[in-house]
C-alpha cells in the first residue's frame, strides 16, 4: 500500500519539528505552498498539532513525529548503506 501524496505532505510537515525540544513548534504562514498549509490543517484536525497553523505537538502528534523522523534516519542510513 503506497501512502497518499496528502499522507506525504502531512509527514513532511511532522518531520518539521525538533523533538529535542516540547517548547519549540512550527508556524505555517497564509503565503506557504498550498499543500503544506492544507497539510498543517489536516494534522490539526487529527489532534497531532495544537493549531491550525502550526503549533506545538500534541503528546499523539509527538509519537507521530518521532516515528516519522526514525523511519527517515533509518531510510537515510540504508541508502548510505547501499551506496557504499
């Protein structure tokens, strides 16, 4: 099953935040590219972020976002891997 472009753009948006930090969230301005605005919408209504236009993670949304940055470390890691 291949993920949606949607789904694509919403991880995008995740992979946005730094989870070092519960104190530091994102802002999506009006003048963004479409797609990651609607994005930033979708999540919203999911509950994984605080607002509309970015926010904070919520605790659902921080367990998304940290998935979503382990599977790109690990995704990066084989293709060095592959690469080399």
């Amino acid at each position: 099953m291949l993920i949606s472009e949607a789904q694509h753009q919403e991880i995008n948006v995740l992979l946005q935040f730094n989870l070092s930090s519960m104190q530091e969230g994102i802002k999506v301005h009006s003048n963004a590219e479409p797609e990651l605005i609607a994005a930033t919408c979708r999540l919203f209504e999911k509950g994984l972020i605080t607002q509309e236009d970015g926010g904070y993670l919520t605790s659902l949304g921080h367990t998304a976002a940290e998935h979503a940055q382990a599977l790109k470390t690990i995704l990066t890691a084989s293709e060095v891997a592959t690469a080399g």
